[in-house]
C-alpha cells in the first residue's frame, strides 16, 4: 500500500473506525496526546473527536475519531454518522483518504465482519490488531501474513493503553501516501443474503489466520459464570453500587478537610488585611463563601468518577445491561437503557446523549425522560451539605457509615423514581414491547491509569472551569443582588432582608413555604437552575452577609444546622432528589428530541414530583417531631 516516503509537510486524513470496547479511542488519544478538539457533529449531538499527529519524518495527519459501530447498515444515531463520514455522505466532509480499522486482537470475529463489509468501498485501509499484548497472553496466535494475503491491506499491531503501544502504526503512517488515483466504490445496504455471505467470508478466514489453544477456557467466561448469574450477579452489582457510595464520603474526608481549612485561612487572612468595605465583603462573603464552598467537593465528586470510569474501562458496564435486561423490560425499558443511565450519574447531559445507541424511538424518549432522576454530581455538594450538617457521622452494625447509607438511600430514591415514571410511560404508551437486547461483551480487562488518570483530570478541569466560570459569575451576582440597593436608614435586622434578592426570597418564600422552604432556599434555588452546584454557593453567600461578618465559607455546614428544622433539610434533601434540571439539561432534550414541548413536559412533570414528595417528607417529618 506503500512504497516511498512521503514529502516533509505533506497532509492526509485518516479515520479510526472500530466496534465499541476495542480500545479506538484509546489509540485515538495515544495518537493525537493533547492535540485534540472536541464537537458535535453538525445537525446531530453525535460527538466527535479530531486530534493532530505529526509523523517522524514531518508528515502532517489529520485523525478523526469515528463513534463506534457494529455494522454500515445503521441502526443508531452513531452508527449513521459513521457510515455517513466514511461514505463520503456528510454535507461538506470528504471521505477519509485512510481508513485505519480497528479491532480487538483477543475478539478479532467481532470486528472483521464490518472490516470485510467496509472494504467493498475500495478505500486505502489498514488493519489494526488492538489489545495485542492481551492476545498474546492468552495464547491467541493470529498469522499477519495470512490476514494480509486474504484482506488485501496492511496488518499492524498496537497496544492502545501503553506508552510507545502505537510504533507499529506510527511506522506505517510515516511511510505511507496517497494513492494516485484511487476510485472509491458507492457503498450499497447489504441485504440479507450479502450479510450471510460476509459472516461466511469472516469465519473463513479466522480458521486460516487465528490459532487458540485447544480445550482454552477463557478467564472472561469463568469471571462471567459469576457476574452474570441472575441471582450472584444482581449481589455483585447492589455491593458495587453501595461500596461506591460509601467511598465517597468515607474517602473523601481528609483531602475535603484540607480544603475547608486552606479556604478558612485565606477568609481569615482577607477579614485581617483588607479593611471593612466593598471589596473585603466581595472576597469573603461573595467568592470565598461562594466558589470556595462549591471546591471543597472536587474530592467526591471525583471519587465518583473514578468508580464510574473503572468500571467502565473494565469491561463490567455491558455485563450490567444484559443482568438488568430483564428487569428493565418490566418497566417497557431494555439493557441499553442501563449504560445512559448510569452515565447521568455523572451528568445528565451526556447520559442524554447517549441514548443515540438505542435503536427504538419510543424506548430511547422514556430514558431521556428519566435520566435526571439519577442524581447527577452536580447534586452531590448539595447532598454532602446537608448530610454532613444534619446525619450524624458515626457507623452503623460497626462497619457502614450512616452518611453513607443516607447518601445510598437518596440515589436509590432517584433510580427506584426513574422505574416508576418508565413505568408509567409504558401504561401511557401502550402495549410497546421493548426492542431485544444484542450486544457482544468485550473482555476484562484492568483499568488503564493513564486512562483513568486522563479522565480524572478531564472531569476535575470541567469543574474547576465551572467554578471559576459560571459558578464564579453567579455568585458575584448573587452578592450583588444581595448586598444591594442596602437597608434602610433606622432599619433592623440583616441588610440582605432588603436587598434585591431579599425581595425576591421574601416572593419565593410564599410558594415554597408549605414545603418548609426559607427565603433564603428560595433565594438560592434560582441560580441552581443553570448549574446545580451554585445553590451550596448561593447559600454561602447569603448567609455570609446575613451574618456578622464571620468566616462562613468553612462553617456553613453547623450555621444551617442551628437555623434550619430537620423537616426543612429533609424536605430539600428530597426536592433534589427530583428538582426540576438546569437550563443545559434541557437544552440538550430539546436538541435530542427537537422538541420544546418535552423539554417543557420534563420540567414541568419533575417540579410537580419534587414538589409534591417535599410537601410529603416535610409535613411527615413535623408530624413524627423533626422541628
């Protein structure tokens, strides 16, 4: 496919395209390191990921990530934009001058169908055998020579997850240039008998070029006799789900502390140096009570991704959707639904996005439905507050951490919430029965570090730019609103109670208060709704200047503690368990759906549920004495 090398400066483009699990996007990172650019593509929320690769001998690449894909024949949003870039069919984008295949070398059936049926379009192609180290061990002996002979293209060998894993493809890319003419054959749907034909060809040459060793009894399959046991595996999953949320509050403790006391010392060192006025109260009671209330849970809110990303470089995610399969379809739901949701543990937003993989409409609307009930990480500094503040830290049976178990109870409150809302929709839509769950399981395999490491500082700069953004400029605001136009000449009480977000609390208090809500809840709600974090901000703020001026930004936890009943905390505790989603969140339903009148139906249906199980815990908690 190659001969002489390529003239320094020269530039092709190249397109990774390989099944979900095959580490694609792994060697897509390796590749391109931090040259990278993320998008959406146009018209679509498909996501896409293009990176710069400079070969050794000054070559310029152009690599795009392609969203994974089991087939050209689509029957998902990304599995269409895949076919769509690679067949030249996006409006303003050529097809892709190198098609560099991607399979998982421990599973190459999985992925060499789509290879043979891609190839009929006559493209510059190179097969990759991803995960070969992984082969390897397991005693699979795959002949490049014969893969080469019987496929018609190169054959190169990559580690994705290792430093120096991709010198195999590197090497290749150096060396390799464009065809002087090359004509690219018009890509046809395969029908049924094609498809037959392409397994047929597939299974051909696995028995030519793949050797295993006789009587080999995969790890994956004894690993998966335990996993996927309908009563063992379910066990597993419930202690992986609880052990989860115990570790974030009981991991979390020492680096949150560290935080709580850097913040206090730089109040106390601004409340020492700056003399009384504007500016000392801007930085004490505005960004340190504010942004600096919102930091002191970058600890959690990690330690929740690190479990949500090891588990899914594992391999474990996909095992988990077909043991739910089952109990999901008792709500009108499928396995597919599992993944997105899990994913809004993190945030709604992409768990959102990534219901594009399931493939019936009617399915895919009631997960988007649903997502926000799983409590996102933006809720999380809300439910440590009020945890922290209001639950005593101590352990219960001498093992689990009662915070913990609150914190377990309130995200199984928003899951068992979600089934019952599918469960509803499913009688609201009929006799629909949900679409059969088809999926191949990819292999364990160990959590890369660099992987995790690179997603652990991904989330962890999302939300520092949060807070120094968004985060930050509502909380100036909020201080504005709250500092201004200032009390009366003669008057009592806090100058907050008279400022421009007083008023507005004193308004909001009138709906909120069946529900045991103060003036300064309300207050703190309303920036909530464009990203949840602020509200443990918002009420830094105001209660910082509606105190003495006192160090609040470490101590709001034991302020709220004395003012507030227990009814009010729980109250909010379950309001969030519901609240009505911020702004991007239905931004985003309306652009899935592209339809306003559900991102209005979801609004509406999650406010009426928050408010309605509030004005129950609240009214319920006064009754058994929680003054």
């Amino acid at each position: 496919m190659s001969a002489a090398a390529p003239s320094a400066g020269t530039s092709v483009s190249l397109a990774l395209l390989g099944h979900p699990n095959s580490g694609k996007t792994a060697l897509f990172n390796l590749l391109t390191g931090s040259r990278q650019k993320v998008a959406n593509y146009a018209g679509v929320t498909v996501e896409r990921k293009e990176g710069l690769l400079m070969t050794a001998s000054g070559q310029r690449v152009r690599v795009l990530d392609l969203p994974g894909a089991y087939s050209l024949n689509a029957l998902s949003a990304d599995e269409a934009v895949t076919r769509d870039v690679i067949t030249g069919q996006r409006a303003g984008e050529a097809s892709p001058e190198l098609l560099v295949c991607v399979v998982d070398a421990t599973n190459l059936r999985m992925g060499l169908r789509m290879v043979l049926e891609t190839k009929t379009m006559a493209l510059p192609m190179v097969l990759v055998l991803n995960m070969s180290d992984a082969a390897r061990r397991a005693g699979i002996a795959i002949d490049r020579a014969v893969l080469e002979r019987e496929l018609g293209m190169a054959v190169v060998e990559t580690v994705g997850i290792q430093k120096g894993g991709a010198h195999e493809l590197l090497e290749f890319l150096d060396g390799w240039r464009k065809p002087g003419t090359a004509t690219v054959q018009a890509w046809q749907p395969q029908g049924i008998a094609q498809v037959l034909h392409t397994q047929q060809e597939a299974r051909r040459i696995l028995q030519l070029a793949v050797r295993e060793p006789e009587g080999l009894t995969r790890l994956d399959d004894r690993i998966d006799r335990v996993v996927l046991h309908p009563l063992w595996g379910m066990v597993l999953l419930a202690a992986t789900m609880f052990f989860m949320f115990q570790a974030v509050f009981s991991w979390a403790e020492m680096p949150m502390e560290a935080i709580k006391s850097a913040f206090a010392a730089l109040a106390e060192a601004a409340n020492a140096h700056l003399p009384e006025g504007v500016l000392r109260s801007l930085l004490v009671d505005g960004i340190l009570a504010g942004a600096g209330g919102v930091l002191v849970f970058l600890p959690q809110i990690l330690i929740l991704f690190l479990f949500i990303l090891a588990l899914e470089d594992s391999g474990y995610l996909p095992r988990a959707a077909f043991l739910l399969d089952r109990v999901m379809g008792t709500v009108g739901l499928s396995g597919r639904s599992f993944i997105p949701l899990l994913s809004s543990f993190a945030c709604a937003i992409p768990g959102i996005m990534a219901t594009r993989t399931i493939t019936h409409w009617r399915e895919r609307l009631v997960t988007i439905m649903i997502a926000p009930l799983m409590t996102c990480s933006a809720r999380l500094p809300v439910y440590a507050l009020l945890i922290a503040a209001f639950i005593p830290a101590q352990t219960v049976w001498g093992v689990f951490s009662l915070q913990g178990l609150v914190m377990f109870a309130l995200y199984m409150g928003g899951i068992v919430s979600a089934m019952a809302v599918a469960a509803v929709m499913k009688i609201w839509r009929g006799k629909v029965q949900p679409t059969p769950l088809i999926m191949e399981l990819p292999p364990y395999r160990l959590p890369s570090l660099r992987s995790l490491a690179s997603g652990l500082y991904e989330r962890a700069a999302i939300f520092l730019k949060r807070v120094g953004g968004i985060i930050l400029a509502l909380t100036v605001l909020l201080w504005f609103l709250s500092t201004y136009p200032g009390a009366p000449v003669g008057s009592t009480g806090p100058a907050i109670q008279y400022s421009y977000a007083g008023q507005l609390g004193a308004l909001l208090e009138i709906i909120f208060a069946p529900i045991g809500f103060t003036w300064q809840i309300a207050v703190a709600l309303v920036p909530g709704m464009a990203a949840r974090e602020v509200v443990v901000s918002a009420l830094g703020t105001v209660y910082a200047l509606s105190a003495t001026g006192d160090d609040v930004a470490s101590s709001l936890g034991p302020l709220i503690a004395q003012q507030w009943s227990l009814a009010t905390a729980l109250s909010l505790l379950v309001w969030f368990v519901f609240a009505p989603q911020c702004f991007s969140t239905l931004a985003t339903v309306r652009r899935e759906t592209n339809s306003w009148r559900l991102a209005a139906l979801m609004a509406a249906y999650l406010f009426a549920l928050a408010y309605g199980a509030s004005f129950i815990t609240y009214r319920l908690a006064l009754a058994w004495g929680g003054n």
